[in-house]
C-alpha cells in the first residue's frame, strides 16, 4: 500500500495543531485521514508513526517517506520485518514509554 500524503497541518481550534494527511490506498482507492504522532529518522530513513484522525484508536500504523522516480515524496507500508521492528520498538518506547515512579 503506498499512500500519497497531504502536509497540511490543521487547527482544531484549541490552539493546538496536528499534522494531518489523508492516505489513499493503492488498491482501493479509500482515502482515510491519519494525525501524526511521531516522526523519527532511523538510519538514514524517515519513519512517521500515524493514527486515525478524529477516531479512537488503540494502535498506529508506521510508514515511511520514499522518493517516487518523478522525485515526488509519499509514504509507504514497510514490508521488511526487520526494518518495521527497528522502527516499531523506537517509536514504542519513545511515544508509549510509561514512566515507573515507584522504581529506584
């Protein structure tokens, strides 16, 4: 699935602004609305750690940015294992580290 990204960043109005793209699905064609909630250059390549927009969700979704030949950029699923769980445990433990204050 390779999705085009939209970089337009949105106020909802509580002065707080998220970066929002909408994703389209190459074999569907659904377009769907993700925030981002993370973004973190690994090796050299950037990975960006997405939720559903305006949904409750438990789980997020890693993609990352890839030139296309006519040098547009987008954002695409990572299809190697080894490479979504080096992005996976970093964004892990840096968005969803939980502090234990009972810990010396």
């Amino acid at each position: 699935m390779a999705e085009e990204k939209d970089m337009s960043a949105i106020d909802d109005g509580d002065e707080e602004e998220f970066e929002v793209y909408t994703l389209v699905d190459d074999e569907s064609g659904e377009e769907k609305e993700f925030e981002c909630i993370g973004k973190a250059e690994l090796d050299g390549q950037m990975y960006y750690a997405l939720i559903p927009f305006a949904e409750e969700s438990d789980e997020y979704v890693i993609l990352k940015l890839v030139t296309d030949k006519n040098g547009d950029e987008m954002l695409e699923t990572v299809d190697d294992d080894d490479e979504f769980e080096k992005a996976a445990s970093y964004f892990d433990n840096t968005l969803f580290d939980e502090v234990d204050y009972d810990a010396e």
